[in-house]
C-alpha cells in the first residue's frame, strides 16, 4: 500500500502547472484593469472596494503586458485544470481517500481538540498518531479540493459572457458578475495563501522525504 | 532580497519556459484551439437563441464608460458629426441579393428592440445601459442573405492607431433575437463616446465584438480576406480571440 495512490499524485502534479499558469496569467488579466467592485456593473475608481497593485512582469505570464496572450493560457488551462478536479473527487470519492483521510470527525472539530493541534503544529512537531492528516491539514485540503478550487471554476464560468444565458441563476447567486469576478480574485489568493504555507510546510516536514512521495507514492507508514 | 531574487529568477524561467511552448507550433495550435473548445462547450451547453440577462431601468449605470475610440477625427466622422449625422448612411452588402443603403430614419423606423444589457469589457469592466434598435436579422433578411454568407462583417468610421475597426460574428449570433444595431442608449441618441450614430450589440460576447460608428454590414464566406484575417481590429492587432464570449 502506498502513502499516495496514483490519481493523487497524477492530479497533484497536472494541478499544480495548471494553477500556477492560471495564477501567473490570472495577474496579468488583473493588471489589465486593476479595480475590483462588487454588484452587477463597475468600471470607476468610485465604484471599486479594492484598487489591486499593479503585478510586475516577472510573476505574470507572459513576462510582459499582454491581454491577449494571458487569456490564450487562461483559456487553455481551464481545460485541464477544471476537468482534473473533476478526476479527482471522482478518484478520491471511489477510492475512499477523502472519506478516509480528508472528512473530519465531530470530535475533531471541538475546541480544546482543534486548539492542541494548532499548538502541535506551532511546536513544529508533525508525527500524528492513526490518520493520515491531522485537524488542520484535513480542513486544508478539504477546503482547497471542497471550495477554494471549485469556486474557481464556478467564478469563471460566471464572468464568461457566453455562459451566462444558460448559468444566469449561478452569476445571480453569486451577487452579479462583478462580485464573481471579485470572488474569481480572492479565492486565486486563497489558493496563493494554501501555497505558500505548504510549501513551508513541506520544507520543514523534510522536502526530500515529502517530495519523493508525492512522485513514487511512498510507503504506507 | 535574496530570496526576492530566487522567486523573480524561478519566476522568469517559468516564464521563459511558457513562451518558448507558446512558440511552438504544437502549444500555437493548442493555444488556438483552446478558444474553439469553449466556444463549443457554450454553444453544447446554451440554446441558439438563449438570451444574455436584462435588468429593471433601476440598474443602469450613471455614466457609460467608453474604450477604444471615443472620438474619432478621421475622414468624414468630424463633418457627420457636426451635421448631427444627417447624411449619415449605413450599407448592407457582400453576399445579398439586395444590397441596401438606409439613413439613420429609415433605420428608425423599422421594427425596434429595446433592452437594458450589461456590457463586459475584455479588460474586465461592466456597464448596464438601455439600448434601442433594429435587430440584424430584420436587415439580414431584407436584403436576402445568400447561402454562400457565413460570417457578417462590421465597418466602422472609426481609425485607431492606423487601422479602420471593424468586427465579425458567425451566423448564429447574427441572427441572435438581441443581436440589434443600436442608434439610442438610455432613451437618448448615441452619445459619440459610445458610438454615435450606429453601434452593433453582441450581448453574448465581451465588449470589443460591439463596433461603433457602423458604417457598412457586410456578408462573406470567409474572413480570410478582411483585414489580417483574424476576424477583427484587435484579433488582427493584438491576437484577441475572435470568439469573445469567455
């Protein structure tokens, strides 16, 4: 038995290039109007909530101001980004992986159980006995696989124009297809924010280790 | 800064990596056919004639912001302009039987389609304004579409940066029922931000599909020929997608 079966680890590495582009071409598409508002409509600095910095060529795809040329990637790599996660709850839902190792317990969820797992993680200490995942992973990979990249997907769709005379209901549910676009914005940096902290997790839980497992599969601990 | 720098330079070869696959003919052709997948997928997924959202008058913005050109100062525009467009005339030809050429009344006094519509821009931008006009489908069939058409072009008055605009769609949003040739928003003439007098509405697809200052409707079997044959002022110039409705 290995520690991550093959949709996993298939799923987890497509994932990752199509999120990466989609985020790297997502920031130019940002600079092209950097105003975020919320509602049906908003193009005026009066409108918006948020003024978004402008992101510098370096961290945008293609590395220089081109509209065109992002959505061309943006475009493509919805493709195998949106159906990949499809695979995956399908993989994880037939497999038993998300029932067994990703959806909580009702004991977990109570506070002295949810706070000494976020001290065990402040003392750095990731040995956990029985599961797989502790509290804080399984609400971390639950909410990412469950939320953060679903709702990717169903803000996209949202502010596609030609989608909207069969998903009207689902831009309306979003509160209009500004406040989509603005929902498209900040789970992208949900996402970022997921990252950032499991590549550091990764790190201090020991990379090589950990990198290794997520290629081969690893060994069942 | 020094981790600053492994990003920016991890950042930069991703980059690279990106653009040399974007140059490929392999990952030029997955670009292109990406667009035509979803182009699929909607119209897989929505009725030929399915309608982009109306709202209450109580939605319309304020002010409707205009792009691209918004004041035009080549050829005749500046003398139609200033005659309040009196002899302004609008075409219909290419592949009809009866090629037309009307006057803004003329154009008035046809059947009219009212609606109140949000425009999206590509750079992602809204706008919900009321438009009035005829649908195309009335002067598509008045002037006896041949069966060889299968695009219909739009020329504009306007020249941006060099080049006269112009836009093109496929039948099916020709003949879409709020597919209109707008001479009024919010009850008023077009103001020359947004157009004046004559602009297309797309209201399936992102902003730049709606050309403004309309000049000539023109049906072809290809598009090959028209411009740089990328189907559209941007298409050509910039490498837009030609199917605007993502």
């Amino acid at each position: 038995m290995t520690r991550h079966t093959f949709s996993t680890r298939l799923w987890h590495w497509l994932n990752l290039v199509c999120v990466v582009v989609l985020f790297m071409s997502g920031l130019t598409i940002s600079n092209a109007h950097r105003r975020l508002y919320w509602g049906d409509w908003g193009f005026a600095a009066e409108q918006a909530w948020l003024i978004v910095p402008r992101f510098p060529d370096w961290m945008t795809i293609p590395g220089y101001y081109s509209l065109a040329v992002a959505r061309d990637w943006h475009i493509l790599m919805a493709w195998p980004f949106a159906l990949g996660l499809l695979f995956m709850w399908i993989a994880m839902l037939a497999n038993r992986h998300f029932k067994r190792d990703i959806a909580t317990s009702r004991g977990e969820w109570k506070p002295s159980a949810v706070w000494q797992d976020i001290v065990q993680h402040l003392k750095l200490d990731f040995g956990h006995e029985g599961g797989k995942y502790n509290f804080l992973q399984k609400l971390a990979y639950g909410l990412v696989l469950g939320v953060f990249l679903p709702m990717m997907i169903f803000t996209g769709i949202a502010i596609s124009p030609g989608m909207e005379p069969t998903f009207g209901w689902l831009v309306e549910l979003l509160g209009g297809r500004q406040s989509a676009r603005s929902l498209h914005f900040i789970f992208a940096f949900a996402i970022a924010g997921f990252f950032v902290v499991h590549i550091v997790l990764v790190i201090l839980a020991g990379p090589i280790h950990q990198i290794r497992d997520m290629i081969t599969g690893g060994r069942e601990p | 800064m020094k981790r600053r720098n492994f990003l920016a330079a991890a950042g930069a070869a991703f980059v690279a990596g990106c653009n040399r696959i974007a140059g490929t003919d392999v990952g030029k052709s997955l670009l292109d056919a990406a667009e035509g997948w979803h182009k699929g997928a909607h119209r897989l997924l929505t009725n030929r004639e399915a309608r982009a959202p109306e709202y209450p008058r109580s939605a319309i913005s304020p002010y409707f912001r205009g792009n691209g050109s918004t004041d035009p100062q080549n050829g005749d525009y500046p003398r139609h302009a200033e005659e309040g467009f009196a002899n302004w005339r609008l075409e219909v030809r290419g592949l009809v039987d009866n090629p037309l050429s009307l006057n803004l009344d003329n154009i008035r006094r046809l059947p009219q389609r009212t609606q109140i519509t949000r425009h999206d821009c590509v750079e992602g931008w809204s706008a919900i304004g009321e438009w009035t006009g005829p649908q195309l489908s009335l002067l598509l069939d008045a002037a006896g579409l041949r069966e060889e058409a299968k695009f219909i072009v739009f020329r504009c008055a306007d020249n941006l940066n060099g080049q006269d605009y112009y836009e093109s769609v496929d039948l099916i949003d020709a003949y879409h029922p709020q597919t209109i040739i707008a001479h009024s928003l919010n009850g008023e003439p077009l103001p020359i931000r947004n157009g004046a007098p004559l602009r297309m509405r797309i209201e399936r697809q992102l902003g730049y599909k709606h050309a403004k200052y309309l000049t000539a409707i023109e049906a072809v079997a290809s598009l090959d020929d028209i411009g740089k044959g990328q189907g559209g002022y941007w298409e050509d110039r910039a490498g837009y997608q030609w199917y605007a409705g993502i």
